[in-house]
C-alpha cells in the first residue's frame, strides 16, 4: 500500500524474486515467488511480477514505468536459506536510485540480529527505503512493524492505513522490553559468534555437503539420496527442531542465546540419523 500511495497512480507495479516468501495475505501472498503458493486463492491481485533471484540483470528488464518498488529479502528463509550477494544487492539500491523506485527489504525472518547484524541488509552497505519486519519484534508476542524514510512515510495520511490492534499497549511494551534485552546482551555478536560455530560442526558432519546461511540462520544442503523432511521427522523425535526447507536441506533458527552445548548436542543428534539414512540409501 505505502509503495502504491507513494508511486502515485499509474505506477503500481512491486518486483519481487522467485523462491521469496513475504507472507499469506493475499498481496503479500502474490509478492512470494512461489507459483505452488498461489493455487486455490486465484485470481490474485495484480501489480506483482517475478524475476530470478540474485540475477540483476533479470530484475531491470522487468523495470517498465508502470512499477514503483522492489521488495526483497537479505536472505530467502523459506526459499532454501540462499543469501543475497552484496554485488546484488548493491545493484538493486542503484537500480532503484536511477529509476525513482522504492527498495523495500522483508526484514521478517532476518532482522533483529538473528544473521550477525541487527539487520541482514547492513550484510551489504545499503541502505533501503523500507523495511518491514515482526518475528522477534516481540519475542512471541504478535506484532509487526514497518520503518520507512521520512518522506515516503508521509504519504500516509490518516485513515489510508491501520489495523484493529496495531500499536496496541501490550504488544507495544512487550517489543519495547525485548529490543531492550536485545540490545543488552548484543544479540548480533550472539549470532555471529554462535553461527560461526554452528556452520563449522555442521561443514564436519558426513552427509552435509554444504552450509549456507548467515549468523544463526543456516541450511545444511545434504548429499544426494538423502530426503530432508525424512531428515527431520527423525530429527523431531530426536528432540531437534528443525524443517525441511526444501526437499534436499534442513533449515536451522535456534534462539540468540543457544549454547555451545545445546550446538554440538544438535550436530551429534544430526549425525547419527544422517549416518542412519546414508546406510540404508
């Protein structure tokens, strides 16, 4: 709404990546770029097109007059954990600057130190227009909140945007409460500290054959033969949460404040059932 209110009328277009998730609402569920997602809720609302992810050029040809806005995620969470480059990136922010776009980034999944900065795009030097992000905003409690520039937010006039409990006390305070405990203990530095342990017992395990991911949002690709939700079902009886975010990888989100212990407890629980589903593959 804000990127069309802004666009004013006639440029109403957003561009997103295949592979994204930015929720199920039914915009936000046409901005994801996963097809599958879309049956049996069409037609969805037009103004969205896709592009292939970290492909530059792909997302400028897709650039027409009609468009306003480009909305990305640092790192595509539902899509596989696959990270943005910086070169991209820093591409779309000029991209946006030379076309009079707005760069929206989706902060959802990533923001609040969960991939080693408070951010995920501060990964990449630039710096968007907007950034939309919930999740551990409250740490539990719902909420969302969406920052934008001083001058793009002042479209907004009253009445053009609002929800039934936005703002509302108690989620407002528990927010309050969590930044303040987030700030306290330097939730980044947790992240990048405990991620880069993480990533180099996961790199050790027989059956991954590549980690990706930043801070302690991760993706253990596993070796060819190997079924992810399988993987993870056994894992769950194992007492480890984790998903299958993609047929072939596991995706791994443990809290800030996962221990050393409570990591390597996870790599031996991973390794025993990998090493049980590679016997029998």
């Amino acid at each position: 709404k804000l990127a069309r209110k802004w666009g004013g009328h006639g440029r109403y277009g957003v561009v997103s990546a295949y592979g994204s998730f930015h929720g199920r609402t039914l915009g936000a569920l046409h901005a994801t770029g996963q097809p599958a997602k879309w049956e049996g809720f069409q037609p969805l609302p037009e103004g969205f097109r896709h592009v292939a992810w970290n492909d530059l050029a792909a997302l400028e040809a897709a650039i027409d007059p009609s468009v306003a806005a480009v909305l990305l995620e640092p790192i595509q969470g539902e899509g596989g954990v696959h990270p943005a480059t910086a070169e991209y990136f820093e591409g779309v922010r000029r991209l946006c600057d030379e076309r009079g776009l707005l760069m929206i980034v989706d902060e959802i999944q990533t923001g609040l130190g969960r991939t080693g900065e408070w951010f995920g795009f501060q990964h990449f030097g630039v710096e968007p227009d907007v950034v939309t992000m919930a999740k551990a905003l409250g740490n539990g409690m719902p909420i969302g909140a969406c920052w934008a520039k001083r001058d793009v937010a002042a479209v907004f006039q009253p009445g053009d945007h609002g929800t039934t409990y936005g703002g509302q006390p108690l989620a407002a305070s528990a927010a309050r409460a969590t930044l303040e405990i987030l700030e306290r203990v330097n939730a980044p530095q947790l992240a990048e500290r405990a991620g880069a342990e993480f990533r180099h017992l996961l790199e050790t395990v027989e059956g991954v054959v590549q980690v990706r991911g930043l801070g302690l949002l991760l993706a253990a690709e596993l070796a060819v033969g190997l079924d992810a939700k399988a993987v993870a079902a056994d894992l769950l009886r194992g007492g480890l949460i984790v998903n299958a975010v993609s047929p072939t990888a596991l995706r791994f989100a443990p809290p800030l404040i996962v221990s050393e212990t409570e990591i390597a407890q996870a790599v031996d629980l991973l390794s025993a059932v990998l090493a049980d589903h590679l016997s029998k593959a």
